[in-house]
C-alpha cells in the first residue's frame, strides 16, 4: 500500500517574507549562470539552500553552511515549523504552450520509502550516481526534505477533487506567482474526515515517479545509513517529501522532450530511404521561420498522436513528417531504434554520451538547430498517462528524457524536517 501522511511542514512566515520574492525553480533546472539572479534576490530565498551561488564550489562543500543558514532562518522566524501535521494542498494555475489556460491540483504528504522492487513506488528512469551524491550531501547536513519528489497517481474519476477544491476555499491559503509566471495556491488539509478518504484512495494505488528519481534514491540511501546507525522503522528519515498529482486530470499537462542530434553529419537520403522501406511515409511542409514551428507541429504532427510519428528539421525550411501504423512499442522508443539507430548510427551509449541534446521546448529546438548547435532536430508526440503507467507497471523504465511533466514545482512552497512529528 501506498503510506502517505500529514505532517508538519517547515514554511515561510509571510508576515516577514513575501513568497514571491523567496520561492525558486526547482534546483536541477536552474542553468549554472542563473544561479546568482536567485540568490541576489532576497537573503532568503530558497536556492540559498539547495544550490551553492557558483557552480564550480559544489564538489567541494560539505554544506554544512546551508545547514547553519537554516538554522538561523528558523531562530529569526523565517520559516515556522507549523504546529500540527496535515496534508498540503497544492493549485497551480499556468498557460500551456499553445495558450490553453490550465491549472493542476494536488497535494504534499510524508511518503513511506519503498524499494522499487516492492512496485509499490515505480520509477520510470535510471539515475546517475553524481547527482545523487550531491543530494546526499546536504541531506545528510541539513536533515531537511528541502525539495519535493513528483509523483503521479491514477485517478480516472478524479474522486479526490472535491476535497481539493473545499480546501482551497480557506482564506489560510497562500497565492504567490513564481518566476515562471505559474500562480502556486497552497493551503493546510486537516479536516480528519478529509485526510482520512485521501489516506485510504492512496493507500490502494501504487505511485509512478514524474520527477526526483535521484531525491528518491537520495533518500532511500540516506534512510538504510540511519537504520545502520540504529534508527527505527518509524524515524522520519524513513518519509519523504513527495507532491501527488492525478495523473488522468486536464491540468496535468505532459510534454514531449525533443532530440538534437548533435554528433553526426546530417543523415543521407539512402538511410532515409531505409524508413520508407520499413513501412514510414513522409510529408514535407514549409516553415517561413523557426517561429512557426510550434503552429506546423500542431497542425501536422499533433494529429498523428495514434501512428508512431516525428518531424525532422534541418533548418532548410522545411520540415519532414514521417509517420506509420503503432504497434505495442512506445512511440519514443521506436524512434530512437529506427530513427537514431539507424538513420544517424546513434546507439543507447552514445545518447548518454551526449550525441543528442533533450530541449524542452519546440521553440528552443527549432532556435538550437538554426543557430548550429546541432545537425538534425526531431520533434516528437507527448506520451499519454497509459504509456508511463503501463511501462512502468511492467517493470520497465523509459528511454532516456521521454517525459517532461509540465509545470515544474518550484522550492520553497514548503519544507519536511526530519523532526519527530
């Protein structure tokens, strides 16, 4: 079963702070040169705790200074620990990419850690072990869930909406817009009737990882070295700050990642040739200029959701719509077997060894390919829900960057010390 509790969140006291000026992207987002806009920001903005202001001194801290910094934010009353446990419900309201106004809910709660054998926690990517490290490192010093993992839940009915949107209701809750222009409405659920129907709707459903597979790992590590020490089963390293959303609601909004071929020349027609041999058709389209890529994508591509389908651009104008019948193989791993593979001789190593580059946008691709950092861009369909849990439900992890879970959550909405509760 999937054990989820209310806890006491450590958060911002907004009669000292305003939330806009103190929340940040998640930390794994934040490019290295935009890591002092942050921090120069407010002297309390989050990424003072999960990121070092330059780059180049995070190998070598121990973090024990973020771990005093903390402390000295909640001896000044700058982040209160809230006085009783509950769930925290979570409103994101944002503009998706071709303009649909949208808004998410879900929720915060204190996870039991399970290994992914258990399948009651499903990743759907492998880690790296550097990330890992790092992230272990200011656990260890802060002792501190000081950002969230993002998990997605199924829940065809939406059945725990209605307790969502009561609790949203609160004049308690706060509203802050983030640097990425998404308006983030948080507010405490602890109405026991309430926290007990979405303590017993998760309990009955396993949860994928969306993203923060290394905090999750981070965290499993870090849980077995207390144990080691001597811990029970009930420590609070044990739990883990996690954020679960729907992932069958509208407003959960999953986005394709796309790939730039970087490495190789630009493929001949002959390898092309080979896709239409195996059964792929193709349509050229103009593009004026890089600015229309989204709309042709839309219009040409975005219908193709039941085929296995991408576009390939150049930058010569043009762009190439190559389709066939799906079979039961995602469509994200059929193209980099048939396309990467064998069009551009790009194998599963050499994708990790950075032939591709994985933008997160249409319009950064289009951007990338046009000003020569790479060769080939190949834009792709967005997964659907039913892809990442069946996958997953199987035991099987996706290709690398085949989800982009859209928006992300930002740091500093709320903490979880691992404090007796």
């Amino acid at each position: 079963m999937t054990d989820v509790q209310p806890f006491r969140a450590l958060r911002y006291d907004t009669s000292r702070v305003c939330l806009e000026d103190v929340l940040a992207p998640v930390y794994d987002v934040v490019a290295a040169e935009d890591r002092a806009s942050f921090w120069d920001r407010h002297p309390n903005n989050a990424l003072r705790l999960v990121l070092t202001r330059d780059a180049a001194d995070e190998h070598a801290t121990d973090y024990s200074d973020v771990a005093g910094r903390l402390a000295q934010w909640r001896s000044e009353g700058v982040l209160a620990r809230d006085e009783t446990p509950a769930y925290y419900v979570l409103r994101q309201r944002f503009s998706a990419p071709d303009g649909r106004a949208l808004e998410r809910l879900g929720f915060f709660g204190a996870l039991q850690l399970e290994e992914y054998a258990a399948r009651i926690v499903r990743p759907h990517e492998r880690t790296m072990a550097g990330p890992k490290a790092d992230r272990l490192k200011i656990l260890r010093a802060t002792q501190t869930n000081l950002s969230s993992v993002f998990m997605l839940y199924e829940d065809r009915d939406d059945k725990l909406k209605p307790i969502f949107e009561s609790a949203l209701r609160d004049p308690s809750a706060l509203v802050a817009r983030d640097s990425g222009d998404v308006e983030q409405t948080i507010v405490p659920l602890r109405e026991p009737s309430a926290v007990a129907q979405v303590a017993a709707f998760m309990a009955e459903h396993p949860v994928v990882i969306a993203d923060g597979h290394h905090r999750y790992e981070t965290a499993l590590a870090y849980r077995d070295e207390q144990r080691a020490a001597g811990t029970s089963a009930g420590h609070p390293s044990a739990r883990l700050l996690t954020y679960f959303a729907n992932a069958y609601a509208p407003g959960n909004l999953l986005l394709p990642i796309h790939r730039l071929v970087v490495a190789p020349p630009t493929a001949q027609g002959d390898a092309w040739q080979a896709l239409t041999d195996a059964g792929w058709t193709s349509e050229e389209v103009r593009v004026e200029n890089e600015a229309a890529i989204p709309d042709v994508l839309e219009t040409h591509l975005a219908p193709l959701e039941d085929r296995y389908a991408f576009a390939a651009d150049d930058a010569s104008g043009r762009l190439v719509i190559w389709s066939r019948p799906a079979g039961a193989e995602l469509s994200v791993r059929v193209i980099h077997d048939e396309v990467l593979a064998r069009v551009f001789g790009i194998d599963a190593e050499a994708v990790r060894s950075g032939a591709v580059a994985f933008p997160k946008s249409a319009a950064q691709t289009a951007k990338d390919v046009r000003e020569g950092r790479g060769r080939v861009a190949l834009y792709l369909n967005p997964l659907s829900p039913d892809d990442v849990f069946r996958v997953t439900e199987a035991g099987e992890t996706l290709p690398q960057k085949s989800t982009f879970f859209h928006p992300k959550l930002p740091t500093g909405l709320l903490f979880r010390s691992l404090e007796a509760e």
